[in-house]
C-alpha cells in the first residue's frame, strides 16, 4: 500500500517528545519494513535519519492509498482530496467527543469506549530502545511525564507504601523547576532522577523491581506499562484499575489494585512473575510490528469503506488481523 502518515513531531521522538509522536514513529518503521510505500509527513528537518525507505516530507502526499493523522487540534479536519483517511486519537478529553467520525481510530478498547466508539489499536514498541534484564535491582520506579501529573498518577499510594513499608522509589519525571520536589522527594526517602529517555531510561525500566503506576486518572493506555512489563524490559507492574490497565496487562504479568492493601500485598509478591515471561508476552503482544499489521487491517478497511478506486476491486471483507502475507503486501485474511 501507498501510506502517508502525518506528525506533528521532530524526528526522532524518542529525544523527548510525548509518547503519541513516538507511537507514530515506531508505525512508520513497521510499515516499510515488510515493503509498503511510506511517506512521513513532519513540520521540521529530521535531527537522525529516518528508517530506510521512510520518505520525509514537509508536503502532502495525495497519490496515496489511506493516509494517517496524529495530533491534530480536535475540532480540524484535514486536507486529504478525496482520499481516505485516519486519524489516531490518543488522549480522554472530552473536549474531543464532537469531533468524533467513524474513521478516528482510538488505543485500546476502553479508550474507544470512553467515546461510544469501537475501533482500536494497541499501540506497539520497538524492543531495541530498551534494554532486557532478568536480574532486577532493588527499587520500584515510578515515571511521569510531568511532574504537575503526580498526583493524577497516584503519588498518593506511592508516598504510603515508602512511609509504611520503607520501600526504595526511584521518581522520574519533567518539571521547570525541579527543586521543590528534589526536596519533597528526599524528605519522604525517594531518589529522584528528573526526566528521563533514552538509554537512561531504559536502564532504569530494565533494572527495577517492579513499575508503579497507581493511577487515578482512566489511562488510554498507559505506555509506560508497555514499555516496563511488556517493554520488553521484563519489569513487572503494580497498577491500577483504572483505564486501560486490565486490557493491557494480564494477570501473571501485574498486579492489579483497586485498594492499598492490594498494593501493599503486591509489593511482597514482585518475585513470582517471570521477567523472561514479560518479555515473551511483550514482543508478541505489543511489538510495533503487530500495531503495523493491526493498523493495516483499519488503513483496507477505511480505504473498502469509503469506496477509494485503488483498492475497490482487489480488497474483500477485512478482519482485525492480518497475516503475515498481507504484512508483505498481500490481501488480508
């Protein structure tokens, strides 16, 4: 297929963008790499070289099959001449719910549900920006995009189990002015590493005991989760019940809380789950290999749906999955 993916990012997303622009990344990789024509629409010159047969742009595209929007304002709808489009949507806010067409594609099901909507996918991850370890330090890790976010997060729960259990949490997160929660942080026993990516990242993912991610908010996915558990460090996650969590994370892989005690009886139980069993889940569940293949069964099917002369007489009926033949090129399953 001919695909144009437009971003709103500098590339690569990984030096500090928000986790959606990295997700539009890591679709991009894995859908040239089985062979289909990729252009990758972003406002800015790339600081890395893009993924061989990536073609940056700063233009539209319009001799295309499906095109793909991500982080556009919520009430604009763009230009596409007439070819089918898709736009991801990533965050809950509510602000979006007017705006909402058959062809937005949402995270995960309860994200998709939040909205009345039903079409989703799981967002995926490249497993070589992380790091595996099976042998796990001692700390447990808690991460925030920004630090204004703690309590949201469930800094709360946090904050409880070290005064309780004197448990060592190392807090990652972004804030302008760091020195007030340095402080914070190191009255209540916590060592704080200021925002984190890259190598650094994942050297603190692939170390820790366990993920805490007791949040209070309905998460839409909650990659952090992904990218600990499943992000093929092989960290297991204490979470919570809120959102998207249960969807993502099976029982022998997490610890799901909705009480203190929960999470008080998980952090005695970090030992029972297998770091090679994370990884394995991970790689098969939320690769972005995977998300590649699950977003070409919504790129056919927009494309069958809005009648595009290109596929009209060689596309039939889609299912969610594909096979790996139609990952290559070929007409779905």
């Amino acid at each position: 297929m001919k695909i144009h993916l437009v971003s709103t990012h500098q590339y690569p997303a990984r030096r500090g963008a928000v986790a959606a622009a990295r997700v539009s990344d890591w679709l991009a990789k894995g859908l040239v790499e089985p062979g289909h024509d990729v252009s990758y629409e972003l406002p800015y010159a790339s600081a890395d070289p893009l993924p061989a047969g990536v073609q940056l742009t700063q233009e539209r595209r319009f001799d295309v099959d499906v095109m793909w929007f991500n982080g556009l304002p919520a009430g604009r709808f763009p230009q596409t001449h007439g070819v089918s489009w898709l736009r991801a949507l990533h965050s809950a806010e509510k602000r979006f719910a007017p705006f909402i067409r058959d062809n937005w594609v949402f995270v995960s099901a309860s994200h998709a549900a939040l909205f009345g909507q039903q079409r989703y996918v799981h967002n995926g991850i490249d497993p070589a920006e992380l790091l595996y370890r099976e042998a796990k330090d001692g700390y447990f890790l808690f991460i925030v995009a920004d630090l204004l976010q703690l309590e949201a997060k469930g800094f709360k729960i946090v904050r409880e189990l070290v005064r309780r259990f004197g448990i060592h949490v190392v807090v990652a997160g972004a804030i302008s002015d760091p020195a007030p929660y340095e402080r914070m942080f190191a009255e209540e026993g916590m060592g704080y590493v200021g925002h984190v990516s890259g190598h650094t990242k994942a050297e603190l993912l692939a170390g820790a005991r366990a993920l805490l991610f007791p949040t209070q908010a309905d998460e839409t996915f909650g990659l952090v989760v992904a990218e600990t558990l499943m992000l093929m460090s092989g960290t297991p996650v204490i979470y919570s019940d809120r959102g998207a969590c249960q969807e993502l994370v099976p029982p022998e892989f997490g610890f799901v809380c909705s009480n203190f005690d929960e999470y008080a009886a998980a952090l005695r139980q970090t030992h029972t789950i297998s770091p090679l069993a994370c990884r394995i889940f991970a790689l098969e569940h939320y690769h972005y290999l995977r998300m590649a293949r699950d977003y070409l069964v919504e790129f056919k099917r927009e494309v069958v749906r809005e009648g595009s002369p290109a596929y009209r007489a060689t596309l039939g009926q889609c299912s969610r999955w594909v096979s790996s033949e139609a990952l290559r090129g070929g007409n779905s399953r």
